[in-house]
C-alpha cells in the first residue's frame, strides 16, 4: 500500500520543509546501503559549504575566496584564494572561521587555504581598469612646522633612532601636506 502524506488526507496546507522531508525519507528508503552512504556524504559536504559561506558572507575576506573543496575523509575544507596576501590573511583567521563554522553545525577538523591558480580580478585583462590617483607631491615644512618636529623628536634618548624618528615625522608631515592640498584643489 502506497504512504500517503496526513496533509493529503486532512487537507492542511504543507511547508516547503515538510515536503523535502518527506521526499527525502522516500529517496533514502528505496536506495541502498552505499547510496545512502553517498547521500549522507553529499548532505555534510553541502553543510559545510553552507556553513563555510554563511560565516564569510559580506565580509571582505569572503570576496576573495575562489572555490572549496571538502575532504570527507580527513574532515578538512580546503579553501581556494586569490592572491597570497589574501591566502595569509585567510589563514590567520582559520580558528575563528573554524569555531563560527561549528556554531553553524558544521565542525571540521582542519582548514587550509591555498593560492589559487586564477590571477586575481585586478589582474585580469576582462577587468576594469582602477583609475589611480596620483601620488601626492610632499610640500616642504614651515620653519614652525619643522621646529614642532624636532622639538617631538628631541625627546628621543638615542641619537640614532632620533634622526630616523626625524626623517619619518618630516616626510609624513610633508605628504600630508601634499596630499591635503590635492583634496582642496
């Protein structure tokens, strides 16, 4: 005899969710015991993905990744960036993804990012082309201005690490002024 769903009998209206259950429950039932194998593997792979993008989603980390590839066996998500700035970032932050993954529903047991072999999208010849602005020209320090450096500098022990605190402050003092007066023009 044929199962029939209550919501068919009694009439009540059904839930997308209530649905997929039930077809889900009529697919594992007549498979066999490696297809089910295979199912549940798919099953965790998607939770993962999903978890995996559900914690990087808007981020600005999350736009750089390239693609993912689950390991079942070793329980390790690897994870494709562009760039190796990016694959460093990434990495640094693996234990936190790691822990928001698990709050998810999906733990793992390892993350590793790799460079992909893709360039990145600034590297691209269909990409846009960034306009870059010019590099702000240094404009040279009043006789105040400078005084006001090295009265802060003085106070520097060293007379070694003073001149180099010196030529710092001077030549950020001076782009600043450079790049303050692009702004104005």
């Amino acid at each position: 005899m044929a199962r029939r769903d209550v919501g068919e009998r009694t009439g009540e209206a059904r839930g997308l969710g209530s649905w997929a259950a039930i077809l889900r429950g009529q697919i594992y039932d007549g498979s066999s015991p490696e297809r089910r194998e295979r199912l549940r593997a798919a099953e965790r792979r998607g939770a993962v993905f999903s978890a995996f993008n559900a914690v990087v989603k808007g981020t600005r980390e999350g736009s750089h990744v390239t693609g993912l590839h689950f390991v079942a066996d070793e329980n390790k998500l690897i994870i494709y960036v562009e760039g190796s700035s990016w694959t460093q970032e990434l990495t640094m932050l693996r234990e936190i993804i790691r822990a928001r993954m698990a709050a998810q529903g999906a733990s793992v047991d390892e993350l590793v990012f790799l460079t992909s072999r893709t360039p990145p999208r600034c590297a691209r010849k269909d990409a846009p082309a960034a306009k870059k602005a010019p590099a702000p020209t240094p404009v040279p320090l009043t006789e105040k201005e400078e005084g006001e450096v090295e009265e802060i500098a003085s106070r520097v022990s060293d007379p070694i690490l003073r001149e180099a605190v010196l030529k710092a402050m001077r030549a950020n003092f001076e782009w600043k002024k450079g790049s303050e007066g692009k702004k104005a023009l």
